[in-house]
C-alpha cells in the first residue's frame, strides 16, 4: 500500500499535479505569490476594508448592542489553506 501511494505522489508530482501549500506574505487585501503582488479573494479582506477605521468602531458598537452572547454566533470565518498558501507567522 505505501509503495502505491508513493508512486502516486511521484506521478503527480512528474505532472505538476500534486498540491503544495505556496508561501504567501499577506500584506492587506493582496498577497504576494511568486514575486508577483495579487489580489487576495480567498481572503476576508480582498477590498481592504479591515483597516478602516469607521467600520471597526460600527462593528464595536454593533457586537456592543447585541450582547456578547449573540456577537459569538456567526461571527467566525475561514479560509482555505491549500487555496490562499501559507502565510508566515
């Protein structure tokens, strides 16, 4: 069985088919990949709006009107790794 599946992993490796985790720097709505800056859709913030000052305090004030209880629900996101690369720490 492990000899099948490396042979696997070398088989879509020969053909460029084999899925990495890229090394992405975040900077922002974009990121940059392979030298080359790009628009980052995979992320909560591809227009940039996360800095901005106004929306930070209309969202403080919302989480403060509906109670901490309510603000947990629904607030979360995610992303996928294998899509947006991974960014260092």
């Amino acid at each position: 069985m492990k000899t099948e599946l490396t042979a696997q992993l070398l088989e879509w490796e020969q053909k460029a088919q084999k899925r990495q985790l890229r090394r992405a720097e975040a900077s922002g709505a974009t990121v940059i990949l392979n030298g080359k800056p790009m628009l980052n859709l995979a992320s909560n913030n591809y227009l940039g709006l996360a800095d901005d000052r106004r929306l930070i305090e209309a969202g403080c004030e919302a989480m403060r009107h509906i109670g901490p209880e309510r603000a947990r629900r629904g607030s979360s996101s995610a992303i996928i790794r294998s899509m947006s690369g991974r960014k260092p720490r």
